[in-house]
C-alpha cells in the first residue's frame, strides 16, 4: 500500500507541474478510449451467433464456430493471399519510395527547386480518395489516358480495372503516387537533425555525395526507419477497404478481394452476418498484433531499436 500511495503522490505532483500539457493530452485519450478501446467489447459477438433482437448477451455463444467456418471457406485463401501480396507490393515499393525522395531532396542545394518538388509531391495526399479513384477509373477506361498512352506505343486498348492482373499494379502504383510527398516529411524532419559537421568531416577526408549519403545520412535516419517498418509491419493484414472498395468490380475478386473487402461485403452490403465478420476481423486484428510484436523484438535484437 506504501508503495501504490508513494507512486500516486508523484502522479499527483507530476500533474501539478505539468497541468497543461495532461489537459491538452485529453481529447486524444478520450478518443482513444470511446472509439477503439470501448467497441472492444463488441468483438464477444464473434464468438457468438449475434441475433439484433436477442442483444450481445442474449444471443447464443457458440465458441469457435464462426472461426471454423471461416478457415474452412471457399475464401479464406483467396482473401488471405490477396490482403498479404497487396501489402507485400506496399512493403516492397511503397515503404522505400519516400526514403528515396527525401535523400534527393536532401541533395538539392537550389531552394526554389526544391520547395517547389515538394509542393507538388504534397497534394495528392490531401485531395480526397473519392477523386483519386474517380481519376483513376477515367484514366483505365477504354478511351482514357493510361490507353491513349499505350495505343501511342502500339498497344491494344482495354478495360484495365477490369483485368485481374492489372489491379495490384495501379492499386500499389496510385498508393505510391498519393502518399510518395507526405511520407517522406518524416525522414526529411529526421534529416535535419545529423550534425552538420559530419559531413564537413567527410569533404575534408575527401568522400563524394554517395559516400557521404551511405556513411552519414542512411545510418542518421536507420532509428526512424526502422521505427516506421515497425509500425508497417504491424498493419500488413491491414489493407484499407475505401479505395479497394471504389475501384474493384466482381471481374477482379481474384486478385482485389482482401480481408476487409470481404468483411464489408458479408457484413454490411450483402447479407448481414455480424459475427461471422466480427471474427474475421478479430483474426485479422490478432495476426497484426503478433506480427507487431515480432516485428518489435527482431528490431531490439538486431538493432537495439524498438517502438515499446
């Protein structure tokens, strides 16, 4: 007891100094507390057969069923192996891509031009995913730009969003487009903070820009990379619904239905099996904590870098 009333008088004191900073934290700790953390207690239905008239604890329990149903499911594998190549694409292309950017823009001395790189690069993140897939659908129609395109270079045109092999490929290439400026604002803040005279140090020794960028800037920006891989590990199950949602159509289930797609479909929009989905989700959210936690331990180990 001495010992949980000496840990409460420091929090109190600790309060006391830092009064503003707690009361500032707060809408983001209710938000976290009312919108993620409350809706946990929905996810009992999984193991449930969730009836609207009976309520959460009213309906039957009925173990792991809907589990059983979905691991023996004609989609399990499809949707399994979809969400985890889309993500791999993301991982592959998409988490370098703004590294590369901000070495380069970390290279150019001409400021006008550099701001200007930048601009550009930022806009696509605020312009809204309705638009961006409305661009994209006009683009890949028949007549469209992508089309006008390869016709220039002797190609057939065709329905692209309509080809299961095409999917993967502007689904991930559109991602790296939108978010390819606004991600690389992070390795750029942490670009600030090496130490100039390092690189002073390595022109007096002689080294080129490669050298310098290999022995200087890459290892000054190794902690936050691997802090951000981290974090996109921990989401590789987690492919967003929205823009998946706005540009499949029933000719590309093979290659564009993933986990939460299908959760959509069977929970809301055709037929509504709330704990079957609720246990898909669940799945879906237990596999992404354990590969967080992997993710997090191999880095220590490797690195001595970890988010927790």
């Amino acid at each position: 007891m001495e010992k949980v009333s000496h840990k409460l008088s420091l929090l109190w004191l600790n309060y006391k100094k830092n009064k503003a900073i707690y009361w500032m934290a707060l809408p983001v700790v209710l938000y976290f507390l009312i919108f993620k953390y409350l809706p946990m207690y929905g996810a009992i239905i999984a193991f449930k057969d969730y009836s609207v008239g009976k309520g959460i604890w009213g309906s039957d329990w009925v173990g792991l069923q809907h589990f059983r149903d979905f691991f023996q499911s004609y989609y399990f594998w499809r949707i399994l192996k979809n969400t985890l190549v889309l993500s791999f694409y993301q991982l592959l292309f998409g988490f370098p891509a703004p590294i590369l950017l901000a070495l380069l823009l970390n290279e150019i001395r001409n400021e006008i031009f550099k701001r200007t790189v930048q601009t550009v690069s930022y806009i696509p993140h605020f312009i809204s995913i309705v638009v961006i897939c409305g661009m994209i659908v006009d683009f890949s129609s028949r007549d469209g730009l992508f089309n006008t395109i390869i016709g220039y270079f002797g190609g057939q045109s065709s329905a692209l969003l309509s080809d299961p092999a095409n999917f993967r490929t502007i689904y991930t290439a559109s991602s790296i487009w939108q978010e390819l400026g606004f991600s690389s604002i992070i390795y750029l803040a942490a670009l600030s903070g090496i130490n100039p005279e390092l690189y002073d140090a390595a022109n007096v020794d002689g080294a080129s820009r490669l050298r310098q960028v290999w022995h200087i800037t890459l290892p000054g920006i190794i902690p936050m990379i691997l802090i951000l891989l981290i974090l996109r590990i921990g989401g590789l199950m987690e492919i967003g619904f929205e823009k998946i949602i706005l540009l499949y159509n029933p000719n590309v289930y093979d290659t564009a239905d993933v986990i939460s797609t299908f959760v959509y479909r069977k929970g809301i929009s055709e037929s509504a099996e709330f704990s079957y989905t609720t246990a898909v989700g669940l799945f879906q959210s237990v596999i992404n904590f354990t590969l967080l936690i992997g993710a997090n331990r191999l880095s220590k180990a490797i690195s001595n870098t970890k988010l927790f």
